[in-house]
C-alpha cells in the first residue's frame, strides 16, 4: 500500500539545538496514527513540518506523493486543500461566529449558496455532537470542549482525506472524549480517513491508534501500541506503565490484542 | 470515474454517476435544487451508477429527499442508497437551525436608535471617569512607597514612550518648523517685516507646534501601543491572572504607563522645542541671511518669561490623557481579534481629540489669565 505521508530522515534543528535527528516513518490510507512523545520533544514542530507550515533543517516529507518540502506554491495548495487540521487550542478565528468559520474553508474552496452552506455547517455541528445554536455564537462565548469540537467540525468541513489532530482529547471531560474516540473511529471506518493525531491521552491511545510512534532522543520508534508498550527504552516504560498507563491498558488487551 | 449527475426532463428521474467529492458539491447542489423546484409527484433516484458519496455531499441528497418527501413526494431508489445514509438518518430528528430572528421594525426607529447612540456616548463618557478616578486614586494611595510605584516598570516605559522616541520626534519638528518659517518668511516679505519671522517661529513652536506634534506623535506610536498591549493580555486572560494573584491590574498596568507618559512627554517637548528653533533658525539663516547671533538676538526679544513654560506645561497633561485612553481602551478589549484593532484605532483617535481639546481649553485659560 502508498503511503499518505512519507517522512525521511527528517532534522529540525534551533540553533544548537536538534530538536529532531532523522525521524523517518510512514502513515498509510486509512490509518489511525498516534504521536507521543515528551514535553519538549517536538510533537509539535514535526506536525508542523509535516503540514507543510515549516521547513524542516534537512530531510522530506510527502504527502500524497508530493515533497512538500520542495513543492511549489501551487503544489502546496492543493495537498493543502486534502487536509483537514484542529490545533491545540482550536485557532478558531474570533471575529468569526464558530457557523462561519466553518462555512469558511467551504465557502473559500467552491461556490455554493447561502442556504446550502448552512445545511453543510449544521451536518458538521451534528458530527461533532455540537447543537445546532452554537453556530451562531462566537469562540469566545464556548466552553474549551465546545472549541475542540468547533475545531474538528472545521477541520471536517471538506471531507478531507487526511485529518491532523493536536491534543484532541485533552480538556475534555471523559464522556466527550469517548464520543470523540467514538467519532474519530467512525470517520475512519466510513470515510477511510487517515488520521494522524498528537496526543497524551492514554485511553484514547489504547481505543483508537492502530500504530504510535513515540519520540525519544531526537529519534522516532513507531510500531503497534502493544509493541510500544513492550518495548524497553527506559522512557517508554515510564510513560506507558506509570499508575496512569496501567489503568489504560487493560483495553489494550481487549481491544488489540482479542 | 468523473461525478455526474443528470435530471431527466419529466423531471422525475435524478441519476447520480462516479464519486461525489466535496468539490462536487455545487454541480450537486444546483441539480438537487432544479430537482426541489420542480416539485414532481414522484421521483426515482438511480444510484446504480454512482461511486463514492463525500459525507458533504451525501447530505445535501439527504436533505433535498427529506424536504420532497415532507411535500408529498414519493421516492424510489435503484441501487443501494449511499452508505453515509445510515449515520446521516440519525441527525434528521434533530430539528433544523432556527432561522435567525429579524431585527423588529416600528415607526420612529431612528429616534430610538439616536436614543440608544446617545446612552452609549454618555456611558463612555462615564466610564472614562470612572477610570481616570481609579487611576489617580491608585497613585494616590501608592505613592507611600517606591516598590508600590514600580519604578523598573515606569523607567521602561519611559524608555520604550519617551527615548526611542526622540529621533522622530525632533525630525517632525525640525520640518514642521522649517515649513511654518519659510510660509512666515513669504507672507511677511512684502511688508519689510520678515524679521518677525523670527517671532512667528519662536511663538509658535514654544506655545504650541512644539508640544502639539509631540502629543500626536506619542498617541500615534504609544497611545496605540498601550491599547495593543493591554488589549492582548486581555485576550490571553492575563489580567484575570494578575488579579487572581491579589495584585491590581491599575497598579501594575496602568499607573506606570500613565506615569511613564506623563514624565516622557514634557522631555520630549523640550527635544521638540530645541529642534523647532534650530528649524527655524537654519531655515532664516538660509533665506533671510540672518546671522546666528542675529536669530538669538530677535529670539531673546520674541518671547517672554512665560512662552517656554505655556508650552511646557501642557505635556505632562497631554501624556496622561494620551495614557489614560490607551490603557482604558486596551482593557476594554473582549473575546476577539476584530475588538482588539478597533479598540486601538478609537485609542488614538480618541486621544488625538482630546489632546486638542485640552489644548483649546489651555489656549481659553491662558488668555484669561494672560499667561
């Protein structure tokens, strides 16, 4: 099977600092991919490498077959357009009510009437279990749950292929987390997304990712959860099988392993 | 497989063929509509052909069989239904986005919204007291203690407001002043008395020019600052932050940018008065080929004991209303990015105006009591 995303050999570096040295890995259609790793590691300026939003010191990455580290502006518009992405802490635009930022990256990429345009925006509310007035107010006004949300419903709006998750879970209270494990799964199963997510959400770990890959030291080691967990890089077991980790993984045993 | 998707002409036959992407949406929508319009007695809907059907698109069908079957419509299907169906059949018992109320209309409308602009004007008006009364009061009941005064905080600012600004400050008045003396100098020409150019200068730049530009040009750089900044710690809750810690945003915030000003603007009038009479000097220099010695001569006879000191005493005023509209509007800023630029833009505005304003009432008292 093509990859989606092919990341090779990729360094980032802040002056003396390497954040990132060789990180090579690929995600495949219809994945659900997990990245763990540290604070201060790079969770984030790999996602951003990987979106295409900066450039790595050395290395590629594709997505979809196009290096976007060399592609050209219009190239990079259109891999853009194939995915969707819900940041940390939503990055919805505040002037903005949370309808229209929705209808935003619709309204932008085609030409469809006003009515329609809402009828899309209430399907992307009802997939993220958001009720249907809440288009009509602004970021400010919402809950941290209902910007997630606000943000995946954003994410969504085109029916990407690619989805980018950053921390979707955190902040929520377990019952919304599980719906949007619950979610995620769906979009995956029905749609055949290919969802890459950054997070430190052990349950949501255990119950989505079909591979994780963990960065320590500057370097990444991807394999399934349940080789993630038996591996023995000090790190690792105290991340995975600290009294939180435990807890999480009886699921493991149920949901991967039967 | 390319997306179509044809009506037939007795309008009773819909045929969706290939994949049916989100970029598809339109070329779906417009049939969809063609479809709802014709409000036929009976459709068949063939999917025989169709591919893949986008959550998107798959709800706007969705939609349009609900809404012609809510009309007494009857539809058939050939092939299987897209398989989205299934999940998008749950959310139509929900019912649809209320439609957004219409703003209400009545006779004398315009009365009422003068009405409410004018209870609007008065509560900003109310509430700039309100906020010059903390702010003093704050100095006032700081002013026991230095620590309590923040002072590394307020020489910042004074850095930040008052030295950096200085190079702009003194070209602003070296040309302003250039320009006054050379319109002085052509207009005063004819009648033999372009000596008193030197009066018109001297006059102008100590009383007024000097210590007008200087308020604009502070309002425009730190005026603006001021709002920008409190505006976005605003934002980023970090007001909220100062005070959950028992600390008060008018001691920390506000009083040594208000102090800050009120010490940076009367040095920097004095920089603007220096460079205002060097103007005015190299330009009559130049033009009227009036010796150095000549321009101080005329200059010592132009002014009197109280020109320097009428101009001076203004800026100390001029920086804490500059300060005081800066600070109160940046702490206004709520919830958005769009809030933020307009509160900055009426930060300025706003001071620029009152700069004048007050300026008019000084130049009202002065001549009252001939100062």
């Amino acid at each position: 099977m093509k990859p989606v995303i092919e990341v090779r050999d990729v360094v980032n570096r802040f002056g003396s600092q390497t954040v990132h040295d060789g990180v090579s890995f690929d995600v495949f259609p219809g994945e659900i991919f997990g990245i763990v790793g540290g604070s201060g590691t790079g969770k984030s300026v790999l996602l951003r490498t990987i979106l295409g939003l900066r450039q790595p010191t050395s290395g590629t990455v594709r997505v979809e077959g196009v290096d976007i580290t060399r592609a050209d502006d219009d190239q990079l518009r259109a891999v853009k357009r194939r995915y969707g992405v819900a940041f940390q802490n939503g990055a919805l635009f505040s002037s903005l009510t949370v309808g229209e930022n929705i209808a935003l990256p619709v309204a932008e990429a085609m030409d469809l009437d006003e009515e329609s345009l809402a009828a899309l925006v209430g399907l992307r509310l009802r997939m993220v279990g958001l009720p249907l007035e809440t288009a009509m107010k602004y970021p400010a006004q919402l809950s941290g749950g209902m910007v997630k949300r606000t943000a995946v419903a954003r994410a969504l709006a085109l029916d990407p292929a690619l989805v980018f998750l950053d921390e979707p879970t955190a902040g929520l209270d377990p019952i919304a987390a599980e719906a949007f494990d619950a979610l995620v799964l769906y979009l995956r199963d029905t749609l055949h997304l290919t969802v890459v997510m950054v997070t430190h959400d052990l349950d949501t770990l255990a119950r989505t990712c079909d591979r994780v890959a963990v960065l320590v030291d500057g370097k990444v080691i991807v394999d399934t959860l349940d080789g993630i967990v038996a591996n023995e890089h000090p790190w690792i077991r105290q991340y995975f099988h600290g009294a939180r980790g435990r807890a999480a993984w009886p699921q493991v045993e149920q949901g991967h392993g039967a | 497989m390319g997306f179509q998707a044809t009506l037939s002409d007795a309008r009773d036959r819909l045929r969706i063929a290939g994949d049916c992407r989100m970029t598809d949406a339109p070329a779906l929508d417009a049939t969809l509509r063609a479809l709802r319009e014709a409000r036929p007695a009976s459709v068949v809907i063939d999917l025989t052909r169709a591919g893949e059907l986008d959550i998107g698109p798959s709800w706007l069908l969705h939609r349009a069989i609900a809404d012609l079957r809510g009309r007494g419509t009857s539809i058939g299907f050939e092939g299987p239904p897209p398989e989205h169906f299934a999940y998008l059949d749950g959310f139509t018992a929900v019912s649809a986005a209320p439609a957004p109320a219409a703003p209400r209309t009545w006779p004398m409308r315009w009365l009422v919204d003068f009405g409410m602009r004018m209870e609007e004007r008065w509560r900003s008006w109310y509430e700039a007291l309100d906020f010059g009364g903390r702010v003093l009061v704050t100095a006032a009941t700081r002013w026991t203690s230095l620590r309590r005064l923040r002072l590394p905080s307020v020489v910042r600012h004074i850095h930040e407001t008052g030295v950096q600004a200085i190079p702009i400050v003194a070209v602003i008045a070296f040309l302003i002043s250039v320009i006054s003396a050379y319109i002085g100098a052509q207009q005063l020409r004819p009648f033999g008395a372009d000596i008193f150019t030197v009066d018109l200068v001297a006059i102008g730049v100590l009383r007024e020019l000097g210590v007008l530009l200087t308020a604009i040009m502070v309002a425009g750089r730190s005026g603006s600052a001021y709002a920008a900044e409190l505006g976005v710690m605003k934002l980023n809750n970090e007001v909220d932050a100062l005070e959950s810690m028992g600390m008060n945003p008018y001691e920390v915030l506000v009083l040594p940018r208000v102090l800050a000003l009120v010490i940076a603007m009367p040095l920097l009038t004095v920089v603007a008065d220096a460079m205002g009479l060097a103007g005015g000097a190299v330009l009559t220099g130049y033009l009227l080929d009036l010796p150095w010695e000549q321009f101080v001569a005329r200059l010592d006879g132009a002014i009197g004991p109280t020109t320097f000191w009428a101009g001076l005493v203004k800026a100390p005023v001029f920086g804490f209303l500059i300060a005081l509209t800066g600070t109160m509007r940046g702490l206004q800023v709520r919830d958005s990015s769009r809030e933020l630029g307009r509160l900055t833009t009426v930060a300025v505005v706003q001071s620029i105006f009152l700069v004048i304003l007050a300026d008019a009432a000084f130049a009202i008292i002065f001549l009252e009591i001939d100062f």
